[in-house]
C-alpha cells in the first residue's frame, strides 16, 4: 500500500467536490520577520504596531500576502501536484486581516471542470476559502489550473466553466474593523500621495531592482508549506533549474512598489494574476505599477485603488505590458490586478 | 593569555567529569517560523496551535528536532571542537516538549573513554541532559566522538566502553502530559493512515527531494549556536567546501517523510545515528523509511513506531541500505532509528 | 508626476534641517531568531532569557546591534540614498535596552555640511535618534556621508564641521535599568574572564570564520529595511557585484568576537568606524579585537572595556591595522571602536 500522496489527477476531481486541505497553519511574528527578510517591504501597518494601532487596527496584522500565501499552500498538494500550469486566479477577497497567533486552515469547492482537446488534460476551476480558529473567513479566491489526466483515455466530464468577475466590486471590498485614515502620518509612512494624487492611466515605475537567489525563493517557498516540487529540486525538471514560486514574485513586486505606492497599505482584493514567463535565481527583478481605477469606500478617510502591477526581469522604462504579437512583452514575468486601500 | 576556547582534547576528558555548556538559549517563535523556511516541514502539531490543542496539549510545541539541535550545539565547544568524526547516537528521549519561551541549558559527563590504537586520538562517551528554565529535564541522549589527542606521546586513560541500549526500549517512551490521539483529525494532518495500517519491515518512499544551498545549511547550523568551522568556513578544509552539519541532514528527511509518515507527529526517541556520508550545496537529499517494529503506549490513541529514516544523495527508489560489501550503501547520507508517536 | 523617491542630493541638505525618516519598524522574537541564524553569535544576555533576568535586566532584550540596524536603516532613503561613500561614525550612545514589542522611529538633523573641492559632492554630518513607541531615546549617533550634488553648478553652502568626539567618555555610558553583573555565571556565558583579565594593548584573535553568501547579506539588510541598491541588484554596479552592506560586517565580526570576549555581554556606545574595504560574497571574514581602554561604572560588577574590532577578508593572525603606507593593511574590511559592559 502506497503511503505517497500522488497528488489529484485530472479524472479525481468533479463539479462540487469538497476538499478540506491539510495542515493548518499558526501565523507567528516569526512569519512577518521573515518575510521582511525575504522580500523588502516597508508598508507602514505591517511593519509597525503603533502605526497600526494609529489607524485603529487593534492588532497588528501581517502582510495580506502571508495570509494569501499560507492559505494557497494549502491546496498545492490537492489541487495543483499535477498541475501543468497555473492559469489564473479571480475574486480573491481578503475579508480580515490576520494576526500572529491566527492558525488558517483552507478547503476548496471544485467549481468548473473542462477537459483540454488534446485529451490528455483538462481545466480545473476551484473556489478556496481559508478561515481562521473561530471559523471566520479570512479569504477566499477562485483559480484555475491546467491538470494532467492519469488516463488520456479516460471519458471526459461535461464542461462547466464558471463565471467570474473580471475583477472584484469596489462595493464589495472589506474595510477591516476600525480602518481609520483621517489622522494617517504620511511622514511615518514614507510618501505623500494620497488617493487624489493618483490618476487612472498613471504609471509608476518602481526603479529599484531586485536579485533572486536560490536559497531565498526556496525559503519562502517552504514557509508556506508550498511543496510543488520544481521549486525544491534541480532534479524535478529536466533543465535541473529550480522554478520560481509564482507568489515570490508577486511578493517581490508588492514589496518593490513601495517606492510610489507606499500609502498603497493594505491589498483588500486580487482581481486577476497571470505568471507570463518563468524567473530563475540570477534574475533581476523590477516593478511598475499602472492605475486602473478609484472608488471610494464608506470608512473614514479610506480610499481603494484598483492597481496594475507587472514584475519584469531587467528594468522596463517605457512599461510596455504587450508586444508587437499582443502577447505579454519579453521580460514581462507577472501581471497581477489588485485593489489596495490608500489614504484619501 | 589566549582568552579564545582550543577546545578539549582526548587527555582533557576523564570518566565522570561533568562539563557544564555555555549560553543558554531561548527558544522562540522566530525559531519555528526559521525551521518551517529551512525544512519542507507540514506535521499537524508543530504547525498549528489549534491541532495542537485539540489532541491534548496545553501549549503549542515546537518540533523536537528544534530542541535536539539547540540541546546538542550547545555541546560542541566542549565535546566535539576537536573531534575526527562523529560516531554515533544512543538511548536520547525527549521528556517533554519544547515550547517558545522556554530556555534550554545542557550539561554533559563524560561516561567513556578509549584511546585509538594509533595513539593519535580516541573515543569520548558523553551523556548529555538539557534542561529548561525549571530544572525540568527536556531531553538527554548519549553520544560518542573520536577526539584528536594534544599530545600523542600522552599516555592512554583506562579504557571505560559504556554499555548503551540498541535502542530504547517502548515502556520508556515518554507521552506529552495530555497527549490524546482519540479525536485525531486525519484530514487535518494530511494522511489518511494511522497506527494499525503500517507493518513491521514495511518500507515507504517518500518520494520528494530538496536540493541543498550553503545560505540555508549555515543558517540552520547557525541558528542552533553550533559552532563547528567545517560548517562555515571554506578555508577550514582542504577542499574548500563546506560541510553541511549533520542534523541539517536529519531535520530535512524528517520533513520530507511527512509525505508518507505525516501522522508520525512527534519524535519521542532517537535510538542510533549513523552520517554515513557527507552531505554539501548543490547534493539533491531524499528519503525513504522502514517501519522496524510497533508499540502501543498508555495515552489515549496513542501508538508508537520505530522507524528507519534513510537520506540519500539522489533518489534511490530501490531502497537499499547496504551495499554489496554489506557497508552503507553509496549515496546513503544517514540513517537514522528512532520512536515517533501516531494515532491508533 | 513622478512619485518616487529620488532621494536627497547635497543641495537639498541644510544645517539645523530636521528628518523624519520613515516606517517605524516594531521589533519581534523573529528579529531575534534571524539575527541568530545570520550571524554566529552566542552572547548570553541576548540569547537566554533567564540569563538576563539574572544579571537584572527586567525584560529580554535584543543585541544592540540589531537597534542600531533598524534604527540606521530608517536613514538610508532620506540620508544616503545619493552618497558615494559613508564616511563615519561617532558618538552613538545605546541609553536603554530595545524589546520584541518595541517600535522604533528616527529623525536626524543635519549638524554640517562641507562641498567638496571638486564641486560634484559634499560631506553632510547628521545626528540620529531613534524613539520608541514611547517617545524614549533609545540610541543616538552621528554620521557623516558623502553626498553627489544635483547640480555641480550649484552654489556651495557656508561650510559647518561639527565637532564631534574621538570616543564616548566612560562617564557618559548609559548602563541599563538594573544591570547587576554581581552574580554574573562565566560557566553560562561561555568565558571565565572578567574585566580584569584584560589588559590595555592586549590583542585577541578571535580565530574563527565565516563564509559570506548572497542571500545571508541581503536578507540581513532587508531585515533593517534598508534599501540602497548596491545591496540588492547585480545591475546596480558596472561590476555585476553586490556590495555587502556594512552593518552586515559589523554584525559578522561582533559575533565572532565571542571567542575571546563572550563576556562583553552589552555594547554601550560605538565611538568610531571605518568601513576601510568592500565585502562580497565568497569572501570569508575572520576577527580581531585590542583592548583600547577600561573604565569601572557606578553600576554593580559593571565594568566597561573599549575596544578596537577588526575585520579582515582571510584570518590575518598578526593582528595588522596599518599597512607600510600607514593606510588600513591589505584585507582590512571593517575597523570598530565600540564600548562594552563586562562583569567585574
């Protein structure tokens, strides 16, 4: 009897299935030391718990993308093991901010199934929710992943393909309990820019750059318990290179926006994310940032932009996301859409 | 007056001598969150306060290896400064967990010594105990090293051999105050199988493989205030290599058995150790184990295995120990006897 | 309109101008457990919690130097983000211990200013003070750094050089709340000399070394939330190398110091420092130290040494400062003078 876990195949999965994920995970403030050394963000609420409490958080959160990555890692080893690729993400809401002492646990509804015409596989579309001790949900998000079949021979399932928002609601977006902006300390937080500043169309180009090695992807890659395999092992692909974690790089970016977008606090919502070309240890990696929209929101002097953000590996000055061929641009590694409340 | 430690020599041990190790350390949650980015660790406990809560324990642990480690660096700059080769482990038993907050000190006494034929060096037996910040005995184990002699013209102690068990014997295993397997959440934990489903001589390949970098090995070591130069130092051998500490080794195929042991949630004993092989960056270490015998214990739920842990440089997925010649086989880095605890 | 920083140049500085850096930053057990896997240190105050309860101290601190880090790092985007080269330290003064829960913020004011004669940079000397959440001084220094001016055209200010002294006089060394070194235990803290087994000219080779790898110094600068480039990016510098941030010697070389001074348990004030050559990766960093002066203090078996901290790229056993040119010797990465608290 075989005690491995192989992984789902492409044939294990169907329309309504629930996964409950193993391995629940504490958040410490070991996890946002870490992250500090791993990425370099400055963004004022994580970093400091008096600025925090400035803006009436009563505790002092983590990053949103630690809580988003120990939430993903979760459903690796049930829905992505054998993954030919990660195709995209929607909806992802952020719904409270998480806290040291906080311990995530997530399960995902299979939501759509559609199987590839070459037959060998198939599209698996989940919603995942990760929730906390109390049971209160601290995210949730659809994704979509190209799996391969155990059997090409198999029969094929009848396709459901979801509908997702293109991107979240600004009217649905969370505001954290007690989010209060009016007496934000823009000196503390290192930028004065506030809502109004930003232009929709306005991009930001982010300067600073960013070196990979292989020791640091690989340590952020475990503290989320995300065990896909190409990022450990040089003997996992055949050109014996360690892949970098998606969500390193969207990290990396994160942190690197910092320098034009550091009111940018809190990510309230990913509303689309797609890894355009692979990054390796030895690649630099640079930012930019385009505003895609504004709203308001109902809290205290809390504004939200909807904000492009694109990794590429080497400085991109001009900020092209799309080449002559309308595809991604060479160079272009990540292009994720996001909401983030900033200061009005 | 040299202020800095040379270490002691195979003359400067006599049977009985107690060597009280410097710097006391205190564990943390920094230490947790470093293990999980160091080692592709997920076991349900150390992972989570909540699992660890609801199988009985009144805090949240760490992995034993963590207070393993902390325990046995502290023994270097008295016992091993100066040593060959570490020969091997004996009858260690954790007596109760480790949690952040708790500061562990070590105290050694020497309970052997043979010189080598050579007249060169010889052979020191320690049992070493760890206790926390209350006198309360964490873990103790014996060890025995070869040591280099200052002076190879002294003249050779009484030879004094210990005798030590093969292996410790199930009615010493000591269960966490409170440990209670019988609600045990298996979809929690990642695997569905428990006590009753695995058979002695049973072996388990656990299938992933993690390639080694010098930034996470030195970390590691580091982090465990082991001092040993061969670990840090690309001058201190004639190679100019640096050699991964062994319990770097055991700690990564310890997380890598999760995937096929992940209800071996805690480590009660280590029986024997052998590092077989040096391990170095860029090697590429995999796992596989042998259930070598089953115990039950007095705590609810509670059953124990005794499992063979075997890394190797490159995956073998014959699973073989030995070579032809009957010594290890080539490519075995460790192998390694010891208890876990999992559920009936 | 761009929305980075562009970072201050000469011309922006002016004598009695405030700054109020950026992004508080708390301090966490994470920070404590990082420094330990970064740098080998062992000292017993901060490494065991229940030995700083026994020496007085009514909380758990972290080392010195990971205040100064935060604290220094906070400069960076404001200060030196435009400098050429940092020039010096002095008069910084530790006037109370920092904790995991602790949230530091600096500003400087900007004590002189002096253009170069070739008209394309400047010196700008500033004084720093970290706060913590409490508005308590927690560390202050000076610090000069030469600056590109924006314009070489640009008129050149009156020049004001401020006096600052040579080293911190031992009456001025802020000993902490309760300190009491009177039942200090040397079996602890790893070293059976005390104060007065150190004599004035004595010099110590602290003989043990370490490697540097890529990742160790850029997550250790990360930690700090310090940002400049040459740190982080291969193409930053025409060489394709990173530079390793100074601190990160710094801390390197205080570690080590532990063989040979583990019971200069407290670093009080850092008088003077002069990063003579850069450090990259591959390089392996070995210490010295000589003993500069003693002073006894009004707190109980407190007594106080001064003392020079050499690095060096290779283990130099003459213990050499100065070349025949009377310049830093070859290999001379780092020369410290520093203030530390030793039991009497």
């Amino acid at each position: 009897m075989a005690k491995t876990n192989p992984g789902n195949f492409f044939e294990d999965f169907h329309v309504g299935q629930v996964l409950e994920h193993a391995t629940p995970r504490t958040i410490t403030e070991g996890d946002r030391a870490l992250y500090g050394a791993i990425y370099p963000t400055r963004f004022a609420v994580p970093s400091s718990a008096a600025f925090a409490a400035s803006v009436g958080l009563a505790r002092h959160p983590v990053e949103e993308l630690v809580a988003f990555h120990v939430a993903f890692g979760k459903t690796v080893p049930d829905v992505s093991l054998n993954a030919v690729a990660n195709l995209g993400y929607a909806e992802c809401r952020f719904h409270r901010p998480v806290h040291p002492g906080d311990t995530l646990r997530t399960r995902s509804e299979v939501i759509g199934l559609k199987q590839n015409s070459n037959g060998r596989s198939g599209v698996v579309y989940v919603r995942s929710t990760a929730t906390d001790q109390e049971g209160r949900v601290a995210l949730d998000w659809a994704r979509w992943v190209m799996v391969h079949k155990r059997d090409p021979e198999s029969p094929a399932p009848e396709a459901v393909v979801p509908e997702l928002a293109p991107y979240v609601a600004a009217e649905d977006l969370v505001v954290p309990d007690g989010l209060d902006f009016t007496g934000y300390d823009t000196a503390a937080a290192g930028e004065p820019h506030r809502w109004a500043d930003y232009e929709v169309g306005e991009r930001i180009d982010h300067v600073d750059g960013v070196t990979l090695t292989e020791a640091e992807h690989m340590m952020a890659t475990r503290l989320w318990q995300n065990t896909a395999k190409v990022h450990f092992n040089t003997e996992a692909r055949p050109d014996g290179r360690r892949l970098v974690y998606g969500g390193h790089v969207i990290s990396l970016a994160r942190a690197l926006s910092f320098n034009g977008l550091a009111n940018a606090q809190l990510v309230a919502a990913i509303n689309a994310g797609a890894h355009t070309a692979p990054a390796f240890a030895g690649d630099t990696v640079y930012a930019w940032s385009e505003v895609l929209d504004k709203a308001e929101t109902a809290a205290p002097g809390v504004g939200a932009l909807r904000l492009r953000l694109v990794a590429t590996k080497g400085r991109d000055e001009s900020m092209t996301l799309r080449g002559e061929d309308g595809k991604h641009a060479a160079g272009v590694l990540l292009d994720l859409d996001y909401w983030a409340f900033v200061p009005r």
